[in-house]
C-alpha cells in the first residue's frame, strides 16, 4: 500500500466517529476529485484557525465579536444553557424549544485525557454568571453529556455555584432529565429525546 495514502487515511482517522475503513474511503473519493477541488479543500484546512473566529460571549462558532444568537434581542437573557461542545449547542438549537443563550465549556473535564477546569471556559462562565446575576434571576441549564466526564464536570459545576459570590439573586440550577441515557452524547440524542430531556430538566 502507498504510504503517502495511508498517511492521509491515518488523518483522517483522527476525527471524532471516523475509523480505518471510513477513512480510507474518504482518501479514494478525495483521489476521484479534480486537482482545483482539492487545492481548495487544503486551502480552506489551511486558513481554518485564522478564517474561523468565535463568540465572545458564548464561544459559539462566529463571522463577529458576538454569534447570532447573542446578538437576539428576543432570547431569554435570564437563562444560560451549558453545554461542552459547540455540536451540542446545534443539537438543541434544532429542537427549537430553547431560547435562552448559551456558553460552550470547550470540553469536560477528564482527567484520563488531562483535561482539567483550567482547560475548560470556566473563569470566562464565571465571569459572565456575575455580570447575569447583577440584575436578573437566573436559571442555569447544565447540559454537559450524561457520561463519566459530563457528570464529573456538572458536578464541580454544582459546587463552584454553590459557594459562589455572584449569587446576589436567586439562581436555579437544572439539570436535562429523563429520556437522555446515561453514557450517551447530547450531540447524536434524536430531536425527540432532548425535547423531552428538556422539558423534563431537574
Ligand atoms: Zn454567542
């Protein structure tokens, strides 16, 4: 086998859900393409950190200093949804049952893959709960995935809140419920099965 194919198959098999198989078949259809195709997917690969910014607020993918939802006036400015990925937070903007805003962690904490608090946009959520809960009663959504992780990570979130001094104003802190199965990713949950879990949030 042609080592430069199997390089590029071995890339590919470092995005999330794609195996060898998969990978390889990627590489065969890329090969099929006409070079000005391909020159441009490198391109765009290439330019993909300085052409890509994100939300200052919520970190959420951006053209701006503040993404689209953000910016809705007509979203609920009492409510904070958080979420671990920027998948996570399209999953539920799909449902169209939330309208409140958001902030991406960029991560959970796990410690088998080193990721710690410090990893993760804590110090930034802090930051903006304090601002939110100036003048508001504040409900915050922890949406972080039901497995190992997610759960370490929503229950350090607990306890920071807790102890927090922001909490000048009642905050309610929720949890999505029932429907959701434990060890299970937000990002592939059908439709359905986060409208239920968020209708039914503890
Ligand atoms: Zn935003």
């Amino acid at each position: 086998m042609n080592t430069k194919f199997q390089q590029l198959v071995k890339l590919f098999q470092r995005l999330p859900g794609v195996g060898p198989r998969q990978a390889a078949r990627f590489v065969i259809a890329l090969i099929e393409q006409p070079e000005e195709s391909l020159r441009e997917l490198g391109e765009s690969i290439n330019n993909l950190k300085r052409d890509v910014s994100f939300c200052n607020e919520c970190f959420n993918i951006s053209d701006n200093s503040h993404c689209h939802i953000c910016h809705d006036m007509k979203r609920d400015r009492a409510k904070l949804m958080i979420v671990e990925k920027i998948t996570d937070l399209e999953s539920v903007e799909k449902t169209g049952l939330y309208k409140g805003l958001y902030h991406v962690l960029g991560g959970a904490i796990n410690p088998l893959d080193k990721i710690n608090p410090a990893n993760l946009r804590i110090k930034e959520l802090e930051k903006r709960l304090g601002e939110m809960a100036e003048s508001n009663d504040i409900e915050l959504i922890i949406a972080t995935n039901p497995n190992t992780p997610g759960e370490t990570t929503a229950l350090y979130l607990r306890e920071l809140f807790a102890s927090a001094s922001w909490r000048k104003k009642s905050v309610s802190i929720t949890r999505l419920g029932r429907g959701l199965s434990s060890g299970s990713h937000l990002e592939y949950a059908d439709e359905i099965t986060l409208k239920n879990a968020l209708e039914y949030r503890k």
